[in-house]
C-alpha cells in the first residue's frame, strides 16, 4: 500500500473525516432536512473501493453431502436436462472445492480493501416482506440486524445458523437521502419486523454474511432490498442507473465502502425451470461485466421471457454493482452451472486501480 494512502487510511481510522462538518442526517423525521445533504459535500476523496458479486444459493453453505437433498427439495417434480445426470458424488465434491476457493478470493479482496461499511444488495423473498407490503427498493438505516443462513434447512441440526451483524446506520441514512435527492423513491427502515417469517433479515443478506466471514470481520453492512421477485420488477436499466447513483453517494462520503451484490445467476428453486441453468445467459451478463460493458445489460429483462423469471431476476443486483463501477472490467473469478445447486453460480469482483487510489490519497494530502 502506498505511504500517502496509509496516510490518508491512518488519519481516517483517527477521525480525521469524522472531524468535517457532516449534518447528522434522520430521514425518519420529515420535518428534519439537512441543511447540506452529505450527497453533495465533496470531499474529494472517491471512496468506492470494491464491488464484489456473489450467488447466495444454499449449496455454497451446506455439506455437500446434503446436496442432494437440497437439490430434490428445490426441483421438485421438474423433469431435469440430460447434463444433470452426469452430477455425481465426485463431480460435486470437486464443485465444493472450487466454491470454497472462490469464497476465499473473494474474502481476501475484501480484508484487503479494509471497507468502512459494505452495501449488500439483496432481494426478499417473502422473508421481512410479503403481501402487506412489498418495496422495490428500500434502505435499511437500524445499527444491526439478524437473521438465519437456510431457513430451508433449519430443520437439520448443525446446518442453519443465526447471525448477527453490525449495520452502518449514519451511511445508510446518508445513502437513502442521497437516493431520494437523485429521485430514487425508497422505503426506509430504522427498524426490521418481518411480515412474513420470523427468522429476521433474509438469505440474500445472511448467507454472504457467513459464507464471506462479514460478520466475522465486523464490517458494518447496509442492507439495500431490491426487488427481483415479485411483479412489478424495475427494469434493467433502473438498476444500472441506481449503481451509478450509489457510486456518487459514496464517492461524496469519507467512508471506503464496498458493496455486494448478492444473487443470481440463472435459477429458478421451486419454480416450473427448477434444476436448468441458462449457461448462454449467463456467460453473455458475465462476458459483458468482464469487458467493462455492463450498460449493455440495461436491456435484458425487456423481454419478458420465462427464462428471466424466478431467481434470474438477482442478475438485478449484479446489474447495480456494474453500474456502480461502470466500464471498470469485472474479474469474474468463476462460473459453475450446477445442477445440484439449481443455479449457475458466478463470482466476481470489481477493484478500482491502484493509481485511482494514489490519486485519491493525494487529492486528500494536498
Ligand atoms: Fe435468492
């Protein structure tokens, strides 16, 4: 790490920022606006250090002795591809490893980026929300929250853990009055009381949690709900413009923020194409964040193809994170279409260049 970032690093963690006059912000209190939203206080620093995009699916946290399980529990009757039956014992024990190494790419990267807070982008699946209400995008501002990692499975001792992690409530409130300032009409929460099950926070948010030691490391999350399930669904091309929209926020904010997209890629658990992964699919999203073109993702669910419906629709939170880091290439670490997982797996992740960063601690410096 360069000195002029340790710097710059070691007077954060002093305080330094926090000693700039950053209106303490409540956006549960309408009558309470913000002389000077933090959104357009410029510091001069982009903070926006790390995107990571993950799949959520339960496989990547059970034993894979438990797959199959898993897997006739969520295909259901559905008659599966011929490809399926070449899965087997051996063939998912090497799959296990290869998600394992992955996992542990993806939590290097973010030890090494050290974020202040990460924005987790997640949808709900009938777990805080449901019939009652149900937002297209909503920000949670509360300082923690808790949840299960597989609701599913919880029946199976050993297997489903609870977790408690940390939020970063001064950022998130900072954020949703940044996104309501750039017309993104969210719903807040200061609190979180489940409509629809009682474990808490859902699995969008839990399992990353877990299986990328977020809570483990204390980062602060922020959980941001989009809606990727339930109609209506935004477009394509509002996600993207949300990303753009986070990257400003957060370029504005002395915080190093990362965030997560978490989700995805062709699935369809429990659904009429459970077990089938569209792998043209999601090489065509995967090839497009890796060239640095994931604006041209904006108009991938215009169609309203079967194939887009389901767990598909998470490729929404992936779609926010390319428009957080624009034509920045992703490094997609890894790509498994696998059956007993009812998912095309992906993970990658987005790291603004070295020099960004010198420039960054330089601009801070002077
Ligand atoms: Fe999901």
């Amino acid at each position: 790490m360069p000195d002029a970032l340790c710097e710059v690093r070691s007077h954060h963690r002093a305080g330094l920022f926090a000693a700039r006059n950053i209106p303490d912000q409540d956006v549960s209190d309408p009558d309470r606006r913000p002389e000077n939203p933090p959104h357009t206080i410029r510091l001069g620093l982009k903070m926006l250090t790390l995107g990571v995009a993950t799949s959520h699916a339960p496989a990547i946290l059970l034993p894979v002795d438990d797959w199959p399980r898993a897997y006739e529990l969520m295909r259901g009757d559905v008659a599966q591809p011929l490809s399926a039956a070449q899965e087997n014992a051996a063939t998912n024990a090497a799959a296990k490893r290869r998600i394992d190494a992955n996992l542990a790419r993806l939590r290097s990267v973010i030890q090494e980026a050290d974020p202040d807070v990460l924005i987790i982008i997640g949808d709900d699946q009938a777990e805080v929300f449901g019939s009652a209400f149900n937002p297209t995008l909503a920000v949670y501002c509360g300082t923690e929250v808790s949840g299960h990692t597989l609701p599913r499975f919880a029946d199976q001792p050993g297997i489903d853990e609870r977790i408690d992690m940390k939020c970063g409530a001064e950022f998130a409130t900072a954020l949703a009055t940044g996104l309501v300032e750039s017309s993104f009409d969210v719903a807040v929460m200061t609190e979180l009381k489940p409509l629809s099950k009682p474990h808490g926070i859902g699995h969008a948010f839990t399992r990353p949690g877990r299986f990328l030691g977020i809570a483990d490391m204390g980062i602060p999350i922020v959980p941001v709900f989009l809606n990727c399930y339930f109609n209506p669904l935004p477009t394509a091309a509002r996600c993207y413009e949300l990303g753009v929209a986070i990257r400003e926020i957060a370029d504005s904010r002395p915080e190093r923020v990362a965030v997560l997209a978490s989700g995805g890629l062709s699935h369809d658990p429990a659904g009429p194409r459970a077990g089938w992964i569209d792998c043209d699919l999601d090489n065509w999203v995967l090839n497009k964040l890796r060239e640095g073109q994931g604006r041209e993702l904006e108009n991938l669910f215009t169609v309203d193809s079967g194939t887009y419906h389901g767990g598909t629709g998470e490729i929404r939170a992936w779609i926010t994170a390319a428009g957080a880091f624009d034509t920045l290439p992703a490094e997609v670490v890894d790509y498994i279409p696998l059956h007993h997982a009812v998912t095309g797996l992906a993970f990658a992740y987005w790291q603004r260049p070295e020099q960004v960063n010198d420039q960054l601690a330089q601009q801070s410096a002077s």
